[in-house]
C-alpha cells in the first residue's frame, strides 16, 4: 500500500536506525549531483524491473523520493512497486529540494570517467 512520509517522520526514522529503503526515483546524474544518506537510485520508468535488486524485502518499508512535489517520478515507481506486491511503500512527495532547504545533508558521489 502507498501513503506519503513527511519530512520529519523520514528524518526520524533514518536518524533511530529504523530499517528503510530508500529510493530517489530520479537518473542517475542527479542522483550522483546529491541524494538522501543512504539512498539507492532506481529508474522510475523501469522500477518494475529494478525493485528485486534495490529493495528485495516486499515486507520492508519503502520510501521514494524525486526532486520536488511537482516532480512525479516518485509516485511513478511507487505505484510499480505497490503493484509488485510492496506491502509498505511511501511517498515523500516533497523530495530532495524540500530535504536540502531544510539544511539537511545529502550524499555526492564522484561521476566515473
């Protein structure tokens, strides 16, 4: 089932240790620019074919995360994880922008040459 998260509820739980996947639904060169601590990519169009990989517990809380509320890549792939059979997906439709104007950090990974 999808709900949404909110900003303080997913700080709670990464920063208690409560076990989360978490998934920014945006290409990789974003990803790589600054995500979440802790956060996977996956490809929104091909969540389906991803989700084993990334997130291989259907009975782990999933929260997905894109760019900003207008962006709606995350609800792309929850919805395909939700279909997959997910038993606790969540949305954090704020995103990354909303995460970042808080003052909150994000992980930058060097591009390979």
């Amino acid at each position: 089932m999808k709900t949404r998260i909110t900003r303080d509820e997913l700080r709670r739980r990464l920063d208690a240790g409560t076990p989360t996947i978490l998934l920014e639904a945006l290409p990789e060169k974003y990803y790589l620019d600054g995500h979440l601590p802790g956060a996977l990519q996956i490809n929104y169009e091909h969540a389906r074919n991803e989700a084993a990989a990334r997130a291989p517990d259907k009975n782990a809380t999933v929260v997905v995360y894109c760019a900003s509320e207008t962006c709606r890549n995350s609800d792309i792939a929850a919805n395909q994880l939700d279909a997959l059979g997910y038993a606790d997906v969540r949305v954090y439709v704020e995103g990354k922008k909303d995460w970042m104007e808080a003052g909150l950090p994000v992980v930058k990974r060097e591009r390979a040459a």
